[in-house]
C-alpha cells in the first residue's frame, strides 16, 4: 500500500517509497500513478515506470501464488535470533538454492535441524521488494532424512580411510624454517591476503608462490588438483597452504571431493588445509599433513614467530655465556687450588722428604759399609794369624834355615844333593851360598 499511496493524484504532497514528502509540482516530483502506463507493455523509453512500481508488481503478482510443499536440502541453517529462522536449501539433485525465512512456530521447529538435513517445507512465495527479491516464507518444516551430499561424503570418507588416505604415519611434518610457500585460493581472495599478511609478520623473509583456482563450484576440484600437482613438482616450494574463507556447507563441496583428497594424500609437500572457519570441515582436512581453523590460523602454524625464535636464540646466548663463565670460574678455583699448595708456595719443601730418605739411606750405609769393613777387618785378622802360624818365616825365625838347590828346589834328604854342589841357605835374616862337603849322619837327641 505504500508505493500504491506514493503515486497518488492531486495538488498536495506526494510520499515517496523511500521516505519523505516533496511539495507537488517539483522538479523531481515523481508522477501520479494515473498518468503512468497501466501495461509493461505500455512503457517506453520517454514514460518509464520507477524501479519501486516493477517491483510492486512483481510482489503483487508473487502474492497470488498460492502455497507449496517444497523438498531439498539445508546447506545453511540460522537459528541464533529467538523467534526468526533463515535457512539455505539446496535442490537434490541440481545446483540450485532458494532463501528461506520463517517465524514463530517455524523457527520453533528449525532448531532441531542442522546443516545437510533433507527437509520438506511448506510454505508462500514472498518477494522482498526493498531488494526485490525472491524468497519462500515458510509456516512448516519436516525431516525427510540425511541429506544426499552429506550421506555421499561419509560414504566417501569411510573408503578413503579405509584405503589408509588419511592413517597418521603417511603425515608429513612441517619445516621448522620454510623459505618458500606454496599458495592456492582464489584470486583477490581475503584468506591470500590475510595469508601473506600474517606470515610475513611473523617471518619477514619468507616468499610465496601463489596459483589462484576456483574455490567453489564445478571448476573447483580440477583446478585445485592441478594446483597441488603444480606446486608439489616445484623444489622451491617448502610446504603447501590450500585456503579458502568460510562458506555454507553448498560453497565448501569441492574440498570433499574424491580427486582433491586424492592429490592432496599423494602430495609429496607438506600440505595444509585452511578451508572455512574452525566449525567447517570437509574431506581435504583429513588427508591434510595439518588442518587449520582458518587461514590466519594457517599462517601462523607454518612460519615461526621472528620474536619467538630470538627470544629462543637470545635465552640460548644467555646459557651459553652462563655455562662459560662457570667453566672459567671452575678453572679460575682449580688454578687458585694448584697455586696456593705448599709444592708451588714453598717448592723446596717438595724436596724434603726425598733429603731426608737419602739422609736416612746415607746413614744406614756408612753403618752398613762400617759393618763390612770390621768384618772384612776381623777376617783378615784370623786369616793372617793363620798364614802367620803356618808361614815358612815364622820357621826361620825360630833358628831354623831352608836349604835348597841351585834351581830353587828344597833340599829334604841330604843323600838327594852331592858332595861338592852349591847350596842355598835360607835363613832368618838373608841367605847365603855354601858348598857341600860330607853328609852327616843324623843323630838321636
């Protein structure tokens, strides 16, 4: 009835559909709903109709449409606001979505269904004529089932895990200092910059090697196979980041598909997933070597932090110059210890106990030698008491003489030299010669 009252006939002042009242007769006065063409067909270049008559139009004409039953399934569902519910339904079986609205007893019963539910809804056509725009204001909603698209993919998630796709031992770890990032999102997307932004924050040094691909729809799953192909095959290329902003369950589709999680197992690169926001989740996040809540997320986990790892190397220099001075000061204490003992204070006093063995060694042989000495002396007593007593001397000193030849022999028996041979007479003191002249008879004393 508003736009209806907006163009209305007289001299007085005219509402507009956009608020307001203008005098009649001003220049932009819009005209009288009388003197526009009654017909779409009436309309030309020179007597148009205004955006808000089409759509009143159009509203009137969707207001006639009557009721209807309709099926698919809940890509998006929003039933934060008591009393309002707002949901996305999908066709089953085409690419084709519809808003739906509802109130009171409808958004009663909507939140007992969730994203990928399959549901029948009755409800009226309403055109919102603000945007003009189409949507189905429902009074009933039923649960049909589990919806196609969400059965389909656990189906298709219990045979890749089955096949060992996503086991944890095929998980590749991260490098600690990557040097260059694989990127793949689509172009002019917020995630790259957010991305790029966030980890050149924390690691000004690190590159990118950035492939755009379609994020949603039918090109989606080739194009991002083709990307992780691309950059798994590039040396430079560090880890891999596959990123896309949040999205109903509809938009994040090409994630789970089978070619994707594919690729992204096969990917030799430590690959990434940063699709949606932390309550999303599609197939890639399983086959991922790590699953982030988000593309900031990403960025952070896979570049370190330049404060953080100065901080570590700041804290490493701290120890190392604390363990240094400890191993001086333990040095410092061992060369105080040496320089302060009597051996290098007073180092003669080393030679002390030495002086007094050789001292003591000293004394113990002058006994000993003195020892052998009166012993060796007494010896050669006896021993010359005995030559003494058994000497020849000790014979002619009692008067007694040695006779003996010319050639040294000693004379026993008279009868053994003639008369008339030199003799040798041995006496006390000296000898002399004599001539033998008679032997004489020996006779008893």
């Amino acid at each position: 009835m508003a736009i209806k009252q907006a163009y209305t006939t007289g001299s007085g002042p005219v509402d507009y559909a956009g608020g307001g009242t203008q005098p009649a007769g001003s220049i932009n006065q819009p005209k009288p709903l009388s003197e526009l063409p009654r017909l779409a067909r009436d309309t030309t270049a020179e007597e148009p109709w205004p955006v808000s008559v089409l759509s009143q139009k159009y509203h009137d004409a969707v207001a006639r449409w009557p009721g209807a039953w309709v099926e698919g399934q809940i890509v998006e569902i929003n039933t934060r606001r008591a009393g309002s519910a707002y949901l996305t339904v999908r066709d089953n079986f085409e690419d084709i979505s519809i808003s739906v609205m509802g109130f009171r007893g409808f958004a009663s019963k909507a939140r007992d269904f969730h994203q990928g539910d399959r549901v029948v809804i009755h409800g009226q056509p309403d055109l919102w004529m603000k945007q003009t725009r189409l949507s189905f204001m429902a009074d009933d909603i039923r649960r049909v089932g589990t919806g196609d698209l969400k059965e389909q993919i656990e189906q298709l998630r219990k045979q890749l895990k089955g096949e060992g796709l996503f086991d944890a031992e095929n998980k590749v770890p991260l490098p600690e200092f990557p040097q260059r990032i694989g990127l793949i999102c689509a172009p002019q997307a917020r995630a790259e910059g957010d991305i790029v932004t966030n980890a050149r924050l924390r690691w000004p040094i690190i590159e990118f090697s950035i492939v755009h691909a379609h994020v949603q729809g039918p090109q989606c799953p080739p194009e991002v196979v083709a990307a992780i192909q691309k950059l798994d095959q590039d040396p430079s290329v560090d880890v891999i980041i596959v990123a896309r902003g949040g999205g109903s369950f509809e938009d994040l589709l090409g994630f789970s598909d089978e070619s994707v999680v594919r690729a992204t197992a096969a990917c030799l690169t430590p690959i990434v997933s940063a699709v949606g926001h932390e309550d999303d989740w599609t197939l890639i996040d399983l086959a991922a070597d790590l699953r982030a809540s988000t593309p900031t997320d990403a960025a952070k986990r896979v570049v370190p932090d330049l404060a953080e790892q100065e901080g570590i190397v700041e804290e490493a220099r701290i120890r190392i110059d604390s363990r240094i001075r400890a191993l001086i000061d333990q040095e410092d204490r061992l060369i105080e210890g040496y320089a302060s003992r009597p051996s290098l204070t007073q180092p003669l006093t080393m030679l002390d106990k030495p002086q007094h063995m050789i001292d003591e060694a000293c004394i113990r042989l002058d006994i000993s030698l003195r020892r052998i000495a009166d012993d060796a002396s007494l010896t050669v007593e006896k021993l010359q008491s005995s030559l003494t007593a058994l000497s020849p001397q000790s014979t002619l000193n009692r008067g007694y003489a040695v006779v003996q030849t010319t050639d040294g022999s000693v004379v026993s028996d008279p009868e053994d030299i003639a008369d008339g041979s030199t003799i040798k007479v041995t006496l006390k003191q000296g000898a002399l010669e004599a001539t033998k002249t008679t032997t004489l008879t020996q006779q008893n004393s």
